[in-house]
C-alpha cells in the first residue's frame, strides 16, 4: 500500500490541496512573475485636514493586475508576499516607486508607503531606505512609513531600533489600522511612532451608537495623550465627517474625500500646495 501511495504520491498531493493553498501557490507564482516583469503599479489616496479639506500627504497603494488573475487585491496578495518572502522585493519596489514618484512631485505633499514590520526588522532596511532616499534626492521629512505589525515581539524590538534610525533621517512613522487585530496598545510603547491611524472599522456604527462615538473620542484622546497626530481612515459619509470634526479629529482619510487614483490625478492639487507654500 506504501508503494502505491508513493508511486501516485504527486498526484495524491496534488488532488487533495485544498483550493486555498492552490490558489495562494499560483498567487505566489503569478506575484514573483509580476514583480520581475515590473507589472505592479502605485494608486495614491489624500490624507486631509477634517476641516479644511487641506491636501496634507497622500497614501501610496499597490496595485496589480494579473493576465489571469484579474485585479488581485492586497489583501489578498500582500499576506501571501509576507509568508513567501517575496514581501522583500515587493517592499524595495514600492518604496523606489513611491520615491520616484515624489521627487517628480516635488516637495510639499509627503507620501505614505505601507510596510510590515516583517520587511523593518530586516538588517538591511534602514540602509535600503536611505540609499533610496539618495537615489532620489529627496529628505527624509517626505516620507512617512505606516506600519502594520504581525509579527513576534522579538522582531518588534529590533523593528524599534531600526524605526529610531529612520527618524533620525526625518522619516514620519505611523501604526496602521489601530484599533483592529494585532494594532494594540502595548505597541505604542514598543515602537517610537508620530501617528497613530484608526482604522476604518471603527467608524461603522458612528452614527448610530453614542458608545462608537465614545471609543472613537478616547483614541483621539489616547493620541493625543502621547503627543502623536490622529488619521481616521476610512471616512465614506458626511455624517461620519461632521461627528469627527466635532471631537474633534484633525485629519481624515476614505472614499468621502478621495478615493485611490493614478498619480496623475493628484498633479495639480500637489502644484496648488507648492504655489500656496510660495514653493517654485
Ligand atoms: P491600509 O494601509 O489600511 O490602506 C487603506 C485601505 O483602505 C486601502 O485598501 C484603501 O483603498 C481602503 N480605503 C480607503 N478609504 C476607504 C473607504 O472610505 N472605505 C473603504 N471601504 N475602504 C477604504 P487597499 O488599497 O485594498 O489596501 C489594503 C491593505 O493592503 C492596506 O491597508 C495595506 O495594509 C496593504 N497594502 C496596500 N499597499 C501596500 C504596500 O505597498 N505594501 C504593503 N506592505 N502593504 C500594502
Ligand atoms: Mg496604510
Ligand atoms: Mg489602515
Ligand atoms: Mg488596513
């Protein structure tokens, strides 16, 4: 019986993964097949001030679209990057990309680029990141890094040394998605951060239930007990926008004031906050 489940045993494994390691093994395949060919593209969503609607940074999101695949969304494809390792050179592409971009902009508007702690607990990332920076001239205080952590403490607490180091060169560090999952309140202690972003999932019963509101109120008031700046992501409908200003929130992120584009589309505004800043 061993010999012959040995003799079909690519066959017998292959029959009986189930659908989901499949398709995260084509995933994986087709992802490295993008990234080689240089198919992964950057959309750009506004950061805001709740009250004024100001253009105060702008978000970079990675995009791809697969021949097969379709559109493939990062939350789909980013896990898979993080447990193949390919997260590395997804990473380095999206922050060169994001750079390239922002010295083409100009100084003015900073750029946010998403990491997991994963890829910042890598001995070479603090090198990588500057060396990036001075590939494309730009200063640290352009770039803001948002951290979401799934990871052990130990890579937390070298994570946190190599975070210390980016400040150092003016890099702004935000933690992602606070108040879902793993963002938890021990973290602040563990990482130097400037921004605390709340994530969206927070905001779904704002309007309906004085206690939402409530939670919300206290993390503004948490952040601002730490000396860190506050972004509400996720903000789809004026009425989650007039309870936010009232609390009040400084900046907001969503669908209501500008869902993700193509670099293009935030051209001119990014010349309007240079002309009014007396930038040339
Ligand atoms: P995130 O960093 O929290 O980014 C915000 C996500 O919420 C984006 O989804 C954005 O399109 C979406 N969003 C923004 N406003 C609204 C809204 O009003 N309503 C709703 N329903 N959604 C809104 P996206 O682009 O699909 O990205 C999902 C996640 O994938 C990101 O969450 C981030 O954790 C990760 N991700 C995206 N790009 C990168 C990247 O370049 N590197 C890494 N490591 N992760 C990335
Ligand atoms: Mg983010
Ligand atoms: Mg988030
Ligand atoms: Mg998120």
């Amino acid at each position: 019986q061993a010999k012959r489940e040995g003799k079909n045993g690519v066959r017998f494994f292959a029959s009986t993964l189930d659908v989901a390691a499949q398709s995260q093994m084509f995933t994986e395949v087709r992802l490295r097949r993008a990234l080689q060919r240089q198919e992964l593209h950057l959309h750009y969503q506004p950061q805001v001030d709740a009250r004024t609607g100001a253009l105060l940074g702008l978000e970079a999101l990675v995009r791809w679209t697969d021949e097969q695949l379709g559109d493939v969304p990062p939350a789909r494809f980013i896990p898979v990057a993080e447990e193949s390792g390919l997260i590395v050179p997804l990473g380095q592409w999206v922050l060169n990309e994001a750079c390239r971009q922002l010295a083409q902009w100009g100084p003015g508007v900073p750029v946010a680029v998403n990491v997991s702690v994963l890829e910042v607990a890598r001995d070479d990332f603090v090198a990588g990141v500057r060396s990036t920076l001075e590939r494309h001239g730009l200063s640290g205080t352009q770039l803001k890094l948002e951290l979401t952590e799934r990871l052990a403490v130990r890579d937390l607490h070298r994570a946190a040394r190599h975070l210390s180091q980016l400040r150092d060169l003016g890099v702004r560090l935000s933690l992602d998605d606070f108040g879902m999952g793993q963002s938890s309140v021990s973290t602040l202690l563990k990482l130097p951060l400037d921004e605390l972003k709340l994530d969206r999932s927070l905001l779904a019963d704002l309007e309906d239930s004085p206690e939402a509101r409530r939670i919300v109120e206290s993390l503004i008031g948490l952040a601002r007990g730490l000396n860190l700046s506050v972004i509400v992501e996720g903000v789809e409908t004026t009425g989650q926008l007039e309870i936010l200003r009232a609390m009040p929130c400084s900046a907001v992120q969503g669908y209501l004031t500008g869902r993700p584009a193509a670099p293009d589309a935030w051209t001119e505004r990014i010349r309007a906050v240079q002309s009014e800043r007396g930038d040339p």
